[in-house]
C-alpha cells in the first residue's frame, strides 16, 4: 500500500482553501509588508481610492484616440503622398495598399491568433461554467452591467502567469488566461486581472490598436520600398529613393513612439475600469 503523500495534500489543500472549497484556516496566504510609515500609506490608499471610482480624472479616452488615430494617419498620408508625387505609385495603388491591408489584419488577425494559441502554446477553450465559481459570477455581473457579451476564455496549459484579450469588437471578444495564473492569484486578484482584460474588450481596445499599429507597419514597408528602389535605379533616381526612405523611416520611428504612448493610455483606462467594477484597487 502506497502512503499518501503529505506534502502532496498539504498542497491541494492550500489550492482548494485559496479558491473557496477547503477551510479557510488552512490557506497560506503571502504575507504583504505594508508601507511603514502611517502618513505615506494613508496617501496612498486614498490616491488608490480615488483612482478606483473616478475622482481623479484621466484623459478623455474617446478624444485622445481620435487625436491619435488622426496624426498617425495623417502621417501615413503625407509618406503615401510623396510617394505618388515622385511617380513610384499611382495615387490608386497607394489606396488600395493602405485599405487591403488594414482590411485583411483586421479580420484575419483573431483567426490567426486563434490557430498560433492552439498550435504553439497548448490552449483549450474552456466554457465560463469550467472557470472558478467565484470568478463565473464576477465575470457574468461585469458583462451585464456593462452590456456586453461574456467574452470567450481560453486556458494555456503553461505555469508561467499571463492573460491578454483579443478580437474584433466587445462581441466577439477572447479572453486567454493561462494556469499558471489561476494558481499563484487568490480570487480577488485573479478577477482584478479578468477584469482589466474585460475593460480592453469594453473599450474597443482591440480594434482602435490595430488600426493605429498598421500606420508603423506601412511606413515601414514604404520604407524598404525606398531602399530597393535605390539600389537598382540611375543616380537621379536613387537619390528621390533615398529621401523618401529616410523620409518614412524617420516617420515610421516617430509613429512606433506614438502608438507606445495610445498602448499606455489605453492600459490607463483599463485599469481605470478594473479598479472600479471590483472596487478594490489595493490589498491593503
């Protein structure tokens, strides 16, 4: 007879208390060192507090991507000009690169993630009634309140901590979390981390970011357009060649800066959006 292991039991012990099916005496929770002095923690907590229902305003996030989406566009738009002025495209071929492309990374890109998840990284589609119980009502009350579906999850089996969302619209929206996530959180954090990835999918972060990321990937392409162009064309030639590859190389630099910064506003917004739908932006 083969005798249980202890330090096995002891271990799903501390899993099943930290999830709500064991008693809660024998969970091991992390010890958290609070802020020493009293004055520096109170200031804390009340920045955190406020941040987590709105009193300390961000941004306008309908205005600052508009802004945004306008200047990297604009941009674009002064490359593809030069372009069509020097006769290396006609002002149609210029267009209809800029559509199909933004076209086709718009609606293949989710297909395409979804293939890679599978293939590469192990995951599983796992259906809302196979997550935590605790974490399925939260989850189902933030999709109500804010009046969109409940996003498709997906599980990879890897013990590294992540989760990201992708997909079109808030409809159609996938949430990937992997194990290794759901072992380390307690409850509350693992559904302030569900939570920030439900407010990318509210946001529409999914479409507005790949809209602005195509603007680097064209200026780019026009870029190494400029440079094939000057290798093989006469010396008049290869000098227009060069300027318009240092032109939209230089551009292209610009625009990577200002998609970091439309990626940074929209993580803002949606931490701004976890801290209020769990109201509880600190462990403390």
């Amino acid at each position: 007879m083969v005798s249980p292991n202890p330090h096995k039991s002891a271990g799903k012990r501390e899993i099943s208390a930290r999830w709500g099916y064991g008693p809660k005496e024998e969970a091991i929770s992390p010890e958290i060192q609070p802020v020493a002095d009293p004055h520096i923690r109170a200031a804390l907590l009340d920045r955190r507090r406020a941040l987590a229902v709105g009193t300390l305003a961000l941004p306008n996030l309908f205005m600052r991507s508009v802004a945004t989406l306008v200047l990297l566009y604009a941009l674009l738009s002064l490359v593809l000009i030069a372009v069509v002025e020097m006769g290396y495209a006609t002002p149609e071929l210029a267009l209809v690169i800029g559509v199909v492309v933004a076209v086709a990374q718009y609606v293949l890109g989710p297909w395409l993630i979804d293939l890679s998840l599978r293939w590469l990284y192990r995951m599983r589609w796992v259906r809302v009634a196979e997550l935590p119980e605790r974490l399925q009502s939260f989850v189902a009350r933030v999709c109500e309140a804010n009046r969109f579906r409940i996003p498709d999850f997906g599980v990879i089996d890897d013990g590294a901590p992540q989760a990201f969302t992708y997909g079109h619209h808030p409809s159609n929206a996938r949430v990937v979390i992997s194990r290794g996530l759901m072992e380390i959180l307690n409850p509350a954090e693992l559904e302030a981390v569900v939570a920030h990835e439900l407010g990318h999918a509210r946001n529409w972060d999914m479409a507005l970011m790949t809209m602005a990321q195509l603007v680097p990937m064209l200026l780019y392409y026009v870029y190494r357009t400029g440079i094939r162009v000057a290798a093989r064309g006469k010396d008049k030639v290869r000098g227009v060649a060069i300027a318009v590859a240092v032109g939209a190389y230089l551009i292209y630099i610009i625009s990577e800066y200002v998609v970091l910064w439309f990626s940074r506003t929209r993580e803002y917004n949606a931490d701004r959006f976890a801290g209020r739908v769990t109201v509880t932006p600190t462990p403390w």
